[in-house]
C-alpha cells in the first residue's frame, strides 16, 4: 500500500514511519512522496536521506484554502496513495477535502482527545494539572481533533515535566503507535461505524 506522509515540523513520527515502515519489506508500506507546507520543515530532509519525493505546498501561493487542498490533492492523485498520514501537519483541510478522502486520512494528536484539541496541547496539557496525558490516533473528520479515535495510549505526567520533557514521553508513544495503526489500516483490519472504530 501506498501512502503520503503530511508533515510541517521535525518530522520525528516520519522518520520512524520510515524506519519501520518504508524501510521494512515485511510491511508491505510504501511512502510514495511526503508534503510539507513549510520549506523550512527539517522532515523534508530526512525524506530526502530516505530517496522519498518530496513536495512543498505553501498556503501563501494560493488565493485561498480550497486551492491549497486542490494542489495537495492533485500531488496525492498524481501518486496513487490508498492512505494520508498527518505527522505534525498544522494546516486544517476544509470540507470539501475532507469528504473526498473520507475515512481515508489519519492524524496523530499528542493527548487523549476529545481533551486538549487545537494548537497547543502538550501546553495545555500541563496548564490543567491533569495527572495522565497521552497520544490518540484517529480519522480526520470536518472538526479539529474530532474524527473517530482508533487508539490512544496513555502517558504519566510528572510533577516536575515541562512542555519539553512531557512532549518527549508522549512522542516515545507516538512512534510505537502510529506505524502500528497505519499497519492495521492496510490490513483492512479497521472496522468504522459512527464513531466507533474496532480493530478486527
Ligand atoms: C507530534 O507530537 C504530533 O502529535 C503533533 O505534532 C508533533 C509533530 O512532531 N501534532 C499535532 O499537534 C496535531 N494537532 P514531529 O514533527 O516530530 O513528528
């Protein structure tokens, strides 16, 4: 199975979705070509390490958002993927690009959803003084951070974590979790009804 990896950052959980994925024949997952919309993002470069085609989309070169989602789209149709892995992607797709790849869109967010959704969340993690943070992996639906879970994991907050040290920890989980569920994927082992996601 083909899929493209959507990234804006560091490019931790691309990295290993190289190492344990791409780089690995056993899993039958290839990343066909890996988009950023930042040409800063230090991912870029380690999917260039890996020979991965890379693609910048920047929402500054379009007129608006709808042209944005066009051009990723065009990139994924032009590459054939079945799957869009979002890996510290920080742009919202609008509706129409939503339907389009219904159920076909996976996002990785470092807390338990539905708590702490948005832009900050290992910083708002801390501010609320909850005792256990974690990492949920889910379908991108119309909403932010809303679309059926399909699995979480849970990580300890510590009395002495900062943003850095927590958002640490929760990435340890990020990178076991995320390769396993887009494994689960493409074994068409996600059952969806509603909201509710098994793993058969
Ligand atoms: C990850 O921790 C991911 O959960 C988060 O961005 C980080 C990207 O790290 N995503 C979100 O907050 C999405 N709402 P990486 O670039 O090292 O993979």
């Amino acid at each position: 199975m083909k899929i493209a990896v959507l990234v804006s950052g560091s490019g931790t959980n691309l990295q290993t979705l190289i190492e344990q994925l791409h780089q690995d024949e056993t899993s039958g997952i290839k990343i066909a070509v890996v988009i950023s919309d930042r040409r800063k993002a230090y991912a870029l470069t380690r999917a260039k390490l890996a020979g991965i085609p890379t693609h910048v989309v920047r929402t500054q070169d379009f007129a608006n958002r709808l042209d944005f989602d066009a051009e990723i789209s065009r990139i994924i149709e032009h590459s054939a993927v079945e799957l869009i892995v979002l890996a510290g992607f920080m742009k919202l797709f609008q509706p129409p690009f939503v339907q389009k790849y219904r159920n076909r869109i996976l996002n990785v967010h470092p807390t338990l959803l539905p708590a702490f959704p948005g832009a900050h969340p290992v910083a708002d993690t801390l501010a609320y003084g909850v005792k256990i943070a974690g990492v949920t992996v889910h379908f991108v639906d119309e909403d932010v951070d809303s679309g059926p879970i399909i699995a979480q994991s849970a990580v300890p907050v510590l009395d002495t974590d900062d943003e850095e040290s927590l958002h640490n920890r929760i990435q340890v989980e990020e990178h076991k979790l995320y390769p396993e569920v887009i494994k689960w994927f493409a074994q068409g082992r996600l059952k969806i009804e509603g909201r509710k996601v098994t793993v058969q």
